[in-house]
C-alpha cells in the first residue's frame, strides 16, 4: 500500500474519482482525501470530464464473453454429425417400422403423436429432417463474424 499523499489522481476519470471519493478512508488517509477531493473539484468545475484510456461502447458494441466448455462441445462438428447421424438412423426406423412407436419421452410422444395422427412418413419427416439440418451444419459450419 502507498504511504498518504503518494497517489496522484490527476490521470483519474471522473467516473473513477467518484469510486475514490466513496471508498476512500478520509481518517486513515487524510492526504489522499485532500488530494482526491481537490481532483473531483477540478475535475467536475472545469467540465471537462476526463477521457478514459479505453475507447467507449457504442451502443450494440459490448465484448462477448468467451463460448463455455458446454458451447464447445455442443457446437464442435463431431457432435453434429453424431447426433445428426443419429436423427437419420432413427428417421429410417421410422419409416421401415409397421406400427407407431411408443411414446414414453417427450420426443417419443410427439413422434407418436405426429405418427397416429399424419402417418409414418410425415413422423419419420422430424427426425430426418433434424438430422439433415445437423449433418449440413457438421460439414458447413457457420463463419465467425468477427474475422
């Protein structure tokens, strides 16, 4: 820690003085204070408020955080292509089985109900259709735009 009086807040934003001025121990750091509060008069008597070293966001601007380990594996090309691979295999099952499948999930209850109600191909059409759509993103994938 810097000894009272060494912090020179010159170079402060007024932003930044502001944060100072409302964290600052004015008994511990009774030079600093006084220093501190002579910057933020300065400061807003001037009216020029001090740029910061960062550019400013513009408004639809803001840093995105990194993809988490659960994007990456869920939008590596490996997995699209498994899960899409999957889809078309089950899309075929549809379509060679005689009767409707039994609805004991969410997706196998709406495969059945889309199967009693509109037919076999039309049922088989979901699963075929999911698969496609991942197969074709596994082997085109999206382009970053931020290159």
């Amino acid at each position: 820690m810097r000894d009272d009086g060494d912090i020179d807040y010159s170079k402060y934003t007024l932003r930044e003085l502001e944060e100072a001025l409302a964290g600052i121990n004015k008994q511990q750091y009774p030079r600093n204070y006084a220093h501190l509060r002579s910057a933020y008069e300065q400061t807003t008597e001037s009216g020029a408020e001090l740029q910061e070293s960062k550019p400013t966001i513009e408004a639809g601007d803001y840093e995105r955080p990194g993809p988490s380990l659960w994007d990456t594996f869920w939008n590596s090309r490996p997995i699209r292509a498994l899960f899409g691979l999957f889809c078309l295999w089950w899309s075929h099952d549809l379509f060679i089985q005689k009767d409707c499948p039994s609805g004991r999930r969410l997706t196998g209850a709406i495969i059945k109900a889309t199967c009693e109600r509109f037919g076999h191909h039309v049922a088989a059409g979901i699963p075929l259709a999911l698969g496609l759509v991942l197969v074709f993103f596994a082997a085109f994938p999206r382009r970053s735009s931020g290159a």
